[in-house]
C-alpha cells in the first residue's frame, strides 16, 4: 500500500500553536489520514520497502526533517530539506490564514470567500514547492502535498 498510515509531528521546541493553528492541524492529519497517495519510488542503490508508512516531521537546524517509516518503525527513507523555498509562501499562508480568520468574525459571505479563494491558491502554490522539493524522492498526490503543506506551515508556526 502506497500510503501513510501514521504522523508525528515534533513541535516540541516550538511555541504552543493558538487555537485557529491547532485547528488546522488537526484537520489535516485526519484528511490525510482519511485520503492519501504517498510513494517511495523505485532506487537502483537500495530496495525501497514497501508501504503502507509513518511519517515524522520536525524542523532542525532550520531545515524540514522528513522521516518516512515503515508500518513496523524501521526507517524507509529520510529526507532534510532546506526551508529557504517555503519561507515566502508560508508567510503568505499565514497572512491570508489570518485575515481570513478575522474575516469569519465580521465579514459578509461575499467578502470571507474571496479571501478563501486567495488562501486556496496560497495553499496550492506552497503544495506545489513542496511537490518540488520532494521529486524524485517521494510520489505524492497534490491533495496529499496540500495537507503535508499545512503541517509544514504548522511546524513553522514561531520559526
């Protein structure tokens, strides 16, 4: 199976999430708990065990630590990736997370989903970076990338 079964994220040199992060969070490792297509592609240097995988994330050294396990915690591949691609999009992600946040409180539906529209397109340019900066390493689907984006938004909360 071609899948991640499990996620980890190691947040604890972060500051604690605020609620609206938490929030998101949590969704997105239930949907991509629920829906997911994650691939180690074949190597001719090593065997690729096969899935389904855990997956752990953290951010050392300012770099995102991608750990993919097996189902039985052996380690299947590891990958550290410079975070200097994400950090515009990300920051974007957070502005347009914020103002729609506001939005929800005061806004008319007219005006909140203009601003959801914007934050979709955010999303989707930072699932793509990251789509980048696993090829050739990892097969994913674009939902998949757009829910380990918003993890990765997560774990730079406070960065």
């Amino acid at each position: 199976m071609t899948r991640i079964i499990d996620i980890e994220l190691d947040d604890s040199d972060l500051p604690p999430p605020t609620p609206e992060i938490e929030q998101e969070r949590r969704v997105a490792i239930f949907d991509l708990l629920e829906d997911n297509s994650f691939e180690l592609p074949p190597r001719e240097d090593r065997q690729v065990p096969p899935g389904p995988y855990k997956l752990a994330l953290a951010i050392r050294d300012r770099r995102l630590v991608v750990e993919v396990l097996t189902e039985a915690g052996d380690t299947a591949a590891s990958f550290h990736l410079s975070l200097g691609p994400f950090r515009q999009v990300v920051k974007d992600y957070f502005q347009i997370c914020e103002s729609y946040f506001d939005a929800v409180k005061t806004l008319p539906p007219s005006q909140i989903e203009t601003i959801d529209m914007a934050r979709r397109g955010i999303h989707n340019e930072g699932a793509r970076v990251l789509q980048e900066r696993l090829e050739g390493k990892v097969i994913l689907d674009e939902d998949t990338a757009r829910r380990l984006f918003t993890l990765v938004c997560v774990l730079n909360f406070g960065v």
